[in-house]
C-alpha cells in the first residue's frame, strides 16, 4: 500500500470548473455552509423536497443506536414520487427512459407510461397476494420492465430484492431463500454479448423441487417478461407471462401512504464471511438522500439533460442512480440492455452521441478498458452533448481520471469521482461539480450533511498528511438500517470497532492529503472488488471446497490492470482425487466451476495448485503472503508462520 500511497501523493494536477459550468450548477457552496449549521434541518429540507402525504415533525431519532430512525412518523409513498407528482405536475411527456436494448431495439417510455404500466403491475401484484411487508425477487435484464418492477413493489409497500442476472440459479436460490420471496419476477432471457442469455431456466433450476431439504418454499408465482424470445419451460400454475396479465389490469391505482421507515428493499452484498449479506434500506430517508446527491453531484437539470448511469439494477448503482435518484427528480435517462462492446468496441460511444447524453456516470474498470483498447474508438464518435462525468465503485488511478476527461471529456467536462458503498445507499464523498476543484484519484470531500473522519485503529484521527481507517461519525438518512434478519451481524459488522465512539467503520482504507482531501485505498478486509463489483474471499473458497477435488483453498484479490483487482485461489487437491483425474485441466475446470456456483463475475482469473497454504499457528490462512506471490512480489514478513518455509515451496509451485 505504502507504494501506492507515494503515487498517488506525486499527482498535482487540479481542475477548477469553468466559469459556465459554475454559473449554471445545482450546487452551490451554500450548501457546505447550510449542513455544518444544522446538520438535521439540512436533511429536513432536501426531504420536503419530496411529497409527504403526512409530513414529518421528527428528524433523526439516534435514541437505540446502531438503529437509526430517520422522519419516522411522516408517511410518503416512494412510486408516487418517482412518477405520480411528475405526472401531476404536467410533465406526463416528459420521457423518464429512453431505453435502447442490445440489438438497437428502441423504446421511449414518459413519465406517463411508465406511471401507467407501474399501476397495472402494482394492481397485479396485488392480485397475486403480495401485501405490504411481502419480499419480492427480481431477475430481470435491463428493460423498462425492471424498472417497472421495483417501482411497483415499492408502491404497495412491499420489499424488493434484485438479483443481478449474471448471478448462478444457486445463488439466486440463496436469496430467494434468506428474503423469504413470495414472488420471483424475471424474463425469458435478455441480450448480452451478441446473443440471448437465458434468465428462466435459473430460476427454474433455483425453484427446483427440494423435497427433503428441510426448507419451506416460499415462491408462489413466477412472472415472466417476454424479452429473448428464447424457449422456456412452464409450471402451469406457477408461472405466468408478464403481457398475459399486465396489459390487461387496470390503470387505476392510488398510491397509499406508508411510514418513513418502511421497509423499502434488501440487496444482498458480499461480506468477510462466505454468506452473503442482506443490505436492508428503507424509504423516506434513502429516497431524500439518493434524489438530493443525484442532483447536487451529478447535477441534473431534469428539463435538459439526458443522464446515463452505466450500472445495472442489480447493484445499489443502479438502485440509487438508475431507479430512485434520477425518477424523484424527473429526469430523462438512457437505460441500455447490453455490454459496452456489442457489436462494436464503440457501442457507448455510440449510445451518447445518439441519445445526446449529457451527464454519464461509470466505472473507473471500463474506463481502463476502454484506454486499453485506444482513443481512436471514442475519437470516431461526437460527443461533444457531454457536460459532467462521474465515476463509482474502486478507486480512478490518476492517469484512468485524465483520460477520461481528455478523451471522453474534450479535456473540459469536471469529473465527480463518488465514494460510497450498498450499505451508505448513497453518495457519501464527492466533489461537487462546478463548486469543487477537482484532483485526478482523490474522491476529495465529504457531500453537505455528511460526516467523515480517517482515525487510527484507537479511533483517533490521523491528521491531513496521513493515512488510517474511513469511518462516518454521524447517522445520516440513506444509511442502511440493518441486515435482513441478522441484527447482531449489522452491529458487529459496521459499528463494534468504534462502539465507544458511535462511528460507522466503512471497511476501507483512505489517506488525508494536506488540503484535507481523501484519498480511498481499498478495502482492509477480506472483501475483494473485482471491476467494482464487490466479492468475499470466503465466499469463492467455499465454492472451491464444494468441488469434489479440492481439499482446501485460499482466495486473493490481486491487483489487475484493468479490474483493479482479480481473483487469484491457491488450491489443495485432494490425493485421492489425483490418484483418478489428471491434473491438467483442473485450474480451468475451478474456474468453470466457481462460474457456476456464484456466477461469472466470482470465476478466478488463476487458479494455482499447490501442495500446502500458509497459516498461522492458530491456522488462520495468511492471505497477505499468497498476496504477495500473486502480484509477483517478493514474499513479506514468514515469522508468524506455523511453518516458515511454506512459502518457497509455494513460490515455487506457482512458478
Ligand atoms: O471499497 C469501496 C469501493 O467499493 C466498496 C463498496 O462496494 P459496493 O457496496 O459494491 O458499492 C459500489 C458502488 C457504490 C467500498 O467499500 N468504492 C466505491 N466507490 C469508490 C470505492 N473506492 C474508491 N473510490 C470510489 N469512488
């Protein structure tokens, strides 16, 4: 890390906003001064932004912490605000998606439609039992209809669960299980790559009967979009399609008002421990955070901008930045189906000068992809409609940020880069864009109302010019308000290092440099993240241990070119299995396995057979070793080792 640190202290360059940028901005420094003075009426104010059917006359309630209550006894109802106010407001034509799937198929769907279409689903929903409190999965690909879903679930108060469709039918099973789904919602299948990637069978395979696995089912229905055209198998009196009901409900839907607190949806995310975590965020508070940051940070001017967020619902980007952010605040978006490389290496930049976007937010991994593959390709496209780009997920190597203001940004456009987390819900650390000077690889400062601190492991502060551990000192509304079903693993998790203090522990390294600026380092747990796509090392070791020939494994995150980090597994085979398989082909059969047990984003990029794994005397695997060896480092400090002279053999297996 030390190496890292002195790079990123070498960069100098600043950027102050142009004076028209400046002029024309949603923020202004205003704000800072309005949060520090009053930290809740600040908050109060961007939440009666939003409608409250009953407004609230409490803030924060602090009163049983870690369990944050935030405008507790007002009512809103989180679809209604997202559509019905824009409606009424006489933006009915205003279009909130103009979606483009992976084949150039195109839709524009207004505020109208898409208030319609949530209303007949919501009225389904309701039909097939859902009730308020009720979890609902969702696998589905990006289309209109995904959207569509979360909205709906959230308009009868029910709790959604989005499951990123390149997870396995094991792992959507995991989740299905844990929320306790009543209904799955999915599609046939979507495009990706060039091709129809089927969703159903997942399911299918997810719902298989279980008899004897002493676990109750808890889906009913499974209902279907028709989006691949693809076969699929059918339960009759399961699954239902999507254009055989929704079309046909009606239209006439009030929206009903419901507490604050609210449980608005669960998002699974990975942890230190093998299982994965059900983030749980509830409505008036994250919705007030999540609409506020979008227009402040990526300063959306609902009447003229057409904003794209690359990410897909299945990660909280898409939740606060695709769903709820941009439609609380009227905008116009781009929502795209397929990867950024199909049919062409130019796809997005296609995509932005035909929609004519003008704020678009991705991350720093596709960024260095796309440098990689040469300035010609975006060069050959106008995209000259850009005005602010953002970026999430892992830290923006200086050199990625300067290309991507040159390149993408005619060396003009102010970039945000955002810190925050599943669990923040929202933007935490950001410049905001024409009040900041910007600094290429630092997040910079703080959003107003939001309160940070880098401490020592005491949980002192470290002081600009230092390095330490980021922590959030203060509740703040989108914050997540538990882990589904696991309250002693929320309060262990996040807030028992600093129990004496109160504060948060984000799991993140950071640095201050002397202007006071933060400087994010990456995780400083067993929690690797792979193209901003955050995964446990136990998790992808349990998956290898599953395998009938591995006896032992130890995952690491090494650090990559282009994903910022990869996923490196040292395994142990088992003897006897040796005795009857041959050894070539094993590396790659782990891979395609840990494939299919998580899904492909988990698939190891090495996958090294060895005879032995470092551990401690009390046998806790010392990754930071096998980290070295997979980086291609010298190996550090053995001393703690059981066995010192593990290592050498290690090393040199892996050569
Ligand atoms: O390590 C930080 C990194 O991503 C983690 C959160 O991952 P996830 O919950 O999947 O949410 C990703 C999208 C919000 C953080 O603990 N991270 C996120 N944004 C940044 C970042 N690291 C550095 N700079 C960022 N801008």
């Amino acid at each position: 890390m030390s190496s890292q640190i002195d790079h990123l202290l070498t960069e100098t360059r600043r950027f102050a906003p142009s004076a028209a940028f400046a002029g024309n901005a949603v923020a202004d420094r205003s704000l800072y001064e309005r949060a520090a003075a009053d930290r809740e009426g600040f908050w109060a104010d961007q939440a009666r932004e939003l409608h409250w059917h009953t407004p609230f006359t409490t803030v924060l309630d602090w009163s049983n912490p870690p369990f944050a209550e935030w405008f507790a006894d007002g009512e809103l109802n989180v679809a209604y605000n997202c559509l019905d106010r824009h409606v009424e407001a006489g933006n009915g034509d205003r279009i909130a998606l103009r979606w483009e799937g992976e084949p150039g198929d195109q839709r524009n769907v207004t505020y109208a439609e898409l208030t319609d279409e949530v209303k007949r689903l919501a009225n389904v929903l309701t039909d097939l039992g859902v009730e308020k409190g009720d979890r609902v999965a969702l696998y589905l690909p990006m289309i209109p209809e995904a959207i569509a879903s979360m909205l709906a679930v959230a308009r009868i108060g029910a709790v959604h669960s989005v499951v990123f469709g390149g997870f396995s039918a094991d792992s959507l099973r995991a989740r299905i299980d844990d929320a306790g789904a009543k209904v799955v919602i999915t599609a046939d299948g979507g495009w990706r790559k060039g091709k129809v990637s089927p969703l159903k069978p997942a399911v299918d395979q997810a719902l298989a009967d279980r008899n004897g696995s002493g676990i109750q089912e808890t889906v009913e229905h499974v209902l279907v979009v028709k989006r691949g055209e693809n076969d699929v198998e059918w339960t009759d009196d399961r699954d239902i399609w999507w254009h055989d009901v929704v079309p046909q409900a009606s239209a006439d839907h009030e929206a009903q008002a419901f507490p604050a607190e609210t449980p608005l949806f669960i998002l699974y995310t990975s942890g230190t421990t093998g299982k994965p975590k059900g983030i749980l965020h509830t409505s008036g508070g994250y919705l007030t955070q999540a609409a506020f940051t979008n227009r402040v940070v990526h300063d959306v001017h609902p009447e003229t901008d057409v904003y794209w967020c690359t990410a897909d619902i299945g990660w909280i980007t898409g939740h606060s930045y695709v769903t709820y952010g941009p439609l609380a605040n009227g905008a116009t978006q781009l929502l795209y189906e397929g990867t950024p490389d199909t049919p062409h290496p130019g796809r997005w930049w296609e995509l932005i000068q035909n929609h004519g976007v003008t704020v678009f937010y991705t991350a720093p991994t596709a960024i260095r992809s796309f440098m990689k593959i040469g300035r010609d390709v975006p060069q050959s496209f106008d995209l000259s409609s850009l005005r602010l780009l953002g970026s999430v997920g892992e830290p923006i190597n200086p050199e990625a940020w300067v290309w991507y203001r040159e390149i993408i940004g005619a060396d003009e456009t102010p970039i945000v880069d955002t810190w925050w987390q599943t669990e923040t819900g929202a933007i935490m650390i950001s410049a905001l864009p024409g009040v900041t000077e910007t600094k290429p690889g630092s997040a910079q400062v703080p959003v107003p109302g939001i309160s940070i601190a880098v401490v020592d492991d005491s949980g002192e502060p470290v002081g600009n010019g230092s390095g330490g551990l980021l922590v959030v000192t203060e509740p703040w509304p989108s914050m997540l308000r538990g882990i589904w079903g696991d309250p002693d693993r929320y309060r262990e998790t996040y807030w028992e290092k600093f129990a004496d203090k109160g504060y948060y522990f984000a799991g993140d390294g950071a640095r201050l440099d002397d202007d006071g600026d933060v400087w994010l380092l990456g995780r400083v747990d067993d929690v690797m993240n792979v193209s901003g796509h955050r995964l446990s090392t136990a998790e992808i070791e349990s998956a290898l241990v599953g395998h009938e020939g591995v006896a032992e494994a130890a995952v690491v995150g090494a650090s990559d070119e282009t994903t910022g980090q990869a996923v490196v597994a040292f395994v142990i085979i088992k003897s006897r299995y040796l005795k009857q398989n041959p050894v070539e082909g094993l590396g790659d059969e782990l891979r395609r396995w840990v494939g299919e047990q998580i899904g492909p984003i988990a698939r190891p990029r090495d996958v090294y057979i060895v005879g032995e794994l470092p551990k401690t005397r009390s046998g806790k695997i010392m990754r930071r070793l096998l980290r070295d060896v997979a980086e291609g480092r010298e190996v550090g400090d053995t001393t703690t080792l059981a066995d010192t002279a593990v290592m050498s053999v290690i090393s040199a297996q892996v050569k």
